[in-house]
C-alpha cells in the first residue's frame, strides 16, 4: 500500500450503525451519486488520520453475506473482491458489527476472511454494550478470529479517536492481500458459519444474567396487532400535521423574500425592458421560488422518516404492515421502500433491492410511485390551501392536513389495490416467502447524522429546482411569452402565445375531467419533476394577470377554478404519472422499457379516470 492514496471500504450488515461512522468519520466531506450503470447509491468521503494519512472511505451497501442475491449485495461483493470496474480495489476492510448483537455480523466476518483482504473488525455501539451488562473479551475474539479489533461509539464526540488510531497503526505496516478463497457459499456453508460465529461468540463475549428488558417492553405495546397499528397511524397522522402547521412560518418568510425580490426587479428596470423584466420575475424568480418555498415541508418528510429509520422504529413498521400488505401480494420488506417513496419515489424504487425475491420486488417497483412523494406536496399545498378553510376541528386537528393526511391515505389504499390486481392477474401462483427480520434495539436518534441525512436531501432538492425545475420555468415562460399578442388584440397577451396553443390543442381531451388549458399547459412540464405544475401555474397566470397573480396564485386559482376542478387536479396527482426521472429509474432497475411503459400508462389510466369520476360527482353534488 501507498500513503498517497488509501482507500477504506466500511462493509456491514444493515443496523449496525455503519452509516452513523461513516458520517463521524467523515463529517460534510462527503459525496452521494449512483454506481455507473445501476442506481445503487455510492457514498464516500474522506479524512485525515492523526498521522496524517489522507484516507478515501467508501460506504458500502449494507449486507448479511456477499452471496450476491439482490443488487445492494453485488455491489458489496463485487468491490470487496476488486470486480467492480472503475472502482478501486480496497486497502483496507473495515467490517462494522453492533456490539450488542455480534451473530449476523461475525458469520459475514468469517466470510470477509475468505476473500484475503487486509481486514480490521470494528465494535460499533460499544457503550449501549457495557450499558447492559455485555463483557466482550477483545483480545480472546482477536485470537479466534485472527483479526484486529477496534471499538468505537460512532455517535459521540471522540468516539471514532481509537479507532483513528489503529487504523494508522495497522496502515503503518506492509499488508500484503492474501490470494482469494472466496466461493459462493451454499445454505450448507452458511449454517457452518453461523456455527462458528456462534462458538466464538461463547467464548470471547458474557451476556448478563439479567438482560436489559427496555426494548421488549416497549416493543410489547409497539408491535401489539392492535395498538401497534394505532401508534403507526398516529406518527403518520403527526407527520402529515407538521407538514401544514411547522412549516407554515418558514414557508411564509420564503414567500415572501421570493415576492420581494420580485417586486425589487419589477421596480429596478425600466418599462422598456418589459420583457427582460418578466422573464426575471414571472419566469425565474415566480417560477423557481414557487417551489422552492416548498422546502421547509419537504425538509419536515425527511426529518420524520430519518428520525423513526434512526430510533429503530422502521422496522417495526414492516413487521406490523406485514400481515396486511401479505394480503395485497406485497412481502414484508417491501414497507420500507414504500415509506421511503413517501419523500421520493426514486430512493424508495431503489430500496427494492433490499427484496430478494424478483417478483416480489417488480410488484414493490410498480406501486412505489402511487406513494405521495414530496414533489406532490407543493402541488397539494397550493390546491388545499386555496380551497380548504384553514380551520381547527375538536380543538386540536387542522382541517388542512387532516385533508392532506387523507390525499396520503389515498395513495397508500390506491398502491395495496394495484398490488392486490398484480398479484391476482399476474403472479396468482406465487406466494411470497416468509417475512424473517430482524429487529435492531431502539436507539437515541443520532442528531449529527440525521442533521447530515437532511441537509444532503435539501441540497438534492435545491439542485433538481436549480436545474430541471429552472429549465422547465425558463421552457415554460418563452411559450407563455412568445409570439406576443399583434396590435390592437384583445384579451391577456398569453391567449395568442404558444402555450395558449398547445394548451388548447389538449383541452378537449382533459375537459371531461374539469381541466382548462392553462392546467394543460402545467401538466406536460410537469412530467419532468410534479413541482413544475405548481410554477408553471404560477407562471401562466401571474403573465395573463399581472404581477399580483404571480405573489396570490392560490386567490387566483380560487377565482378561477370550480371546486370540482380542484377536486379532480387533487385526485389527479394520486396517480399521476411520475416524472421523468423515476421513469428512467424504473427501467434501468427492471433491465428494460418493458416495465417502464406499463407503469406510466396504468397510472395515466387511473389518474385520468379517477379525476373523471370525481369531477362529476363533485359537479352532481353542486360543487361549482
């Protein structure tokens, strides 16, 4: 090995906190893209050892074997064993184990051994450990295993100091890589290992004679077939609250810094740069801040989900909806790529990988974006608050998200009914296999590593408006502007521009479902990313209104639309067909267009006749 270029790779089963070091050791200076040709996620960053090495670490996908059975695995073993092309073989292997719970991760030891590695044995949690009575002989498990082994408390400041230590001790030296042993082990292999992982386990580690009960008894009301489901339900029900009432005054400030800013422009240039004024106005600044006003409430999604992923409690989750989404043809392990769809569908669809079984994940794909991802929520925030009283009922409840709450509902009744339909038409002789989890201890929410899971998602966020969003405002803003309206015309400029004519060209096709033109022209950039409908709304009108329009976009849709419309644009992004990007996601996740194109025509299909169905009613029962 060089001292110029060390390159670490973090292996370890999932729970094991190997994200929590990963984030201690490396701190903002870190990176998130996908692999080259798969969408499986690429974490590194780096660091400098006490000594002054300059180190690369790579955070690897987690895993309970490198048998390869799901596409997070091949990853893993792919690199270990210097397969991966474009990716660097590791100097050194740090194995991640849960000090309070060493079986799953010792086997996979055994099995890093195999592959000849330079490899170290990293003790995370080391104090939750000692807190309830677990003695772990180091020196005794060094000996069986032939390894190192460093301890560490990846959630507290110092924490990661031995283990700093030891790497530049062990880095210090000549490791040479031994020549591979690694083969596919069979079931027959892995019931060998666990064997021996279970030996030196008795020898090297005592469990207390009376084990720390705060876990069971907590999990004795939280996973009761009743009660559990209430709980779950109140957090989602809590969730959705705070998306309406936290976020209100960040929400506000944002609006109205984006307005001012406007209206600074607006008053800045002359009225013979009307057009340059507004496209900085109605096109950039109307457009881009209209959905990034929006982030304070995505922003509350990601805390929620990283909070509950943190506490222990999401896999909780999967073992209560498990018998229920049985029921619908869906595995266990499909809950928490589903939740994840919750925030984006993308991260959810490339959370399948997690389900062994290719059916069973194909199915979990299909329904994910029927979850409603944090690129609905502006689109159902315009809508709700322009038509919804901003009321409280029985004291405590806020109208608006109880209605927000049920739009979630919705999606999620919608995703298990499609499945049930797959299931039934397509997979009718497949039973999906046993659902066997494990269940990690609950755990104080690491606050660094949450701050850091959020921040990185407000920056995704940012960048796609900074990008996709932008271009779609800028597309949007020259149809709506271009050709302006011939001398002496009558009526907004904007109904002799392209998107008049595009708008009108689509409108008797979307008129049945209570859609007008301007909402035609907002839905087809709304393919690339759900947020451009709402600023592409804004944009259209606040250029056939006037500024006004731009700053009150929610009074005007109230003037302008019936509340049957409102009703059927509601319904209509339940299933609305996903952008672009989950569109490329879920071919290259399923190997081909196949999939993709069923997809996005059987949620066209349902949005168009659910919006349908809901116009007339809402018009039958007089809601003009």
């Amino acid at each position: 090995m060089t001292t110029a270029s060390l390159r670490l790779a973090l292996v370890g089963a999932p729970n094991t906190g190997k994200t929590s070091l990963f984030n201690s050791l490396t701190g903002s200076r870190q990176k998130v893209a996908n692999y080259p040709g798969v969408t499986v996620e690429r974490k590194s960053g780096g660091f400098v050892t006490p000594e002054g090495r300059s180190v690369t670490v790579l955070d690897l996908p987690g895993t309970y074997s490198l048998r390869g059975r799901s596409p997070d695995e091949e990853i893993t073993r792919d690199i270990v064993l210097g397969r991966f092309d474009g990716e660097a073989v590791p100097d050194l292997v740090l194995c991640v184990a849960d000090a309070t719970n060493l079986r799953l991760t010792l086997r996979l030891v055994l099995e890093l051994k195999r592959v000849g590695r330079p490899m170290m044995l990293v003790l995370n949690m080391i104090d939750i450990a000692k807190r309830r009575g677990v003695t772990i002989d180091l020196d005794r498990m060094s000996q069986e295993l032939g390894l190192p082994i460093v301890t560490s408390v990846a959630v507290r400041k110092g924490g990661v100091d031995e283990l700093l230590k030891r790497t530049d001790e062990f880095l210090a030296k000549s490791h040479e890589a031994a020549a591979s042993q690694w083969t596919t082990p069979t079931i027959a292999d892995l019931k060998a290992a666990q064997r021996e992982a279970d030996r030196i386990i008795a020898a090297a580690v005592t469990l207390p004679t009376k084990p720390d009960t705060l876990t069971n008894r907590i999990d004795s009301v939280v996973l009761h077939p009743v009660w559990g489901l209430i709980i779950l339900a109140v957090i989602l029900f809590v969730m959705f609250q705070a998306v309406f009432t936290w976020a209100q005054p960040a929400m506000e400030l944002l609006s109205g810094g984006f307005a001012a800013l406007g209206q600074l422009i607006h008053d800045l240039l002359p009225e013979s740069w009307s057009l340059l004024q507004s496209f900085l106005q109605n096109g950039l600044i109307s457009g881009v801040g209209s959905v990034i006003v929006f982030l304070p409430q995505i922003i509350i999604i990601f805390l929620f989900i990283l909070l509950l992923e943190d506490f222990g409690y999401m896999a909780r989750a999967a073992f209560l909806m498990d018998r229920i989404m049985g029921g619908a043809g869906l595995h266990g392990r499909a809950f928490i790529p589903l939740l994840s769809s919750f925030a984006c569908a993308i991260p959810g669809i490339m959370a399948t990988r997690v389900i062994d079984n290719r059916r069973d994940r194909l199915t979990t794909i299909l329904i994910a974006p029927l979850m409603t991802c944090s690129a609905r929520i502006p689109v159902y925030t315009l809508i709700i608050s322009a038509f919804v009283p901003a009321t409280t009922l029985w004291g405590f409840v806020n109208l608006q998200g109880l209605v927000m709450f049920g739009l979630y509902a919705a999606g999620i009744t919608s995703a298990l009914t499609v499945s049930a339909i797959a299931k039934f038409f397509l997979w009718r002789d497949h039973a999906p296999a046993p659902f066997m989890l494990e269940l990690p201890d609950y755990k104080v929410p690491r606050l660094r590593s949450i701050a850091i899971g959020v921040l990185n998602r407000a920056k995704m966020f940012l960048y796609r408006a900074g990008t996709t969003i932008l271009s779609m405002m800028v597309l949007i803003w020259f149809l709506a502007s271009f050709p302006t309206a011939p001398a002496g015309a009558e009526g907004p400029a904007i109904n002799y521009s392209f998107a008049a004519m595009i708008g009108h060209a689509l409108e008797p096709l979307l008129r049945p479902i209570g859609f007008n033109w301007q909402i035609a022209v907002a839905l087809i950039p709304g393919m690339a990313a759900r947020e451009v409908a709402v600023a592409a709304l804004g944009t259209v009108y606040s250029i056939e209104g006037g500024k006004e329009a731009a700053e009150q976009i929610g009074q005007v849709l109230a003037q302008k639309w019936t509340l049957a419309t409102a009703l059927s644009m509601l319904v209509w992004y339940i299933f609305a067909p996903q952008c672009a990007s989950t569109l490329a996601v879920i071919r290259r996740e399923t190997g081909g267009a196949k999939w993709m194109v069923v997809t996005f025509l059987y949620m066209l299909a349902l949005a168009y006749a659910a919006s349908f169905l809901t116009f007339n009613l809402a018009q039958a029962l007089g809601l003009h």
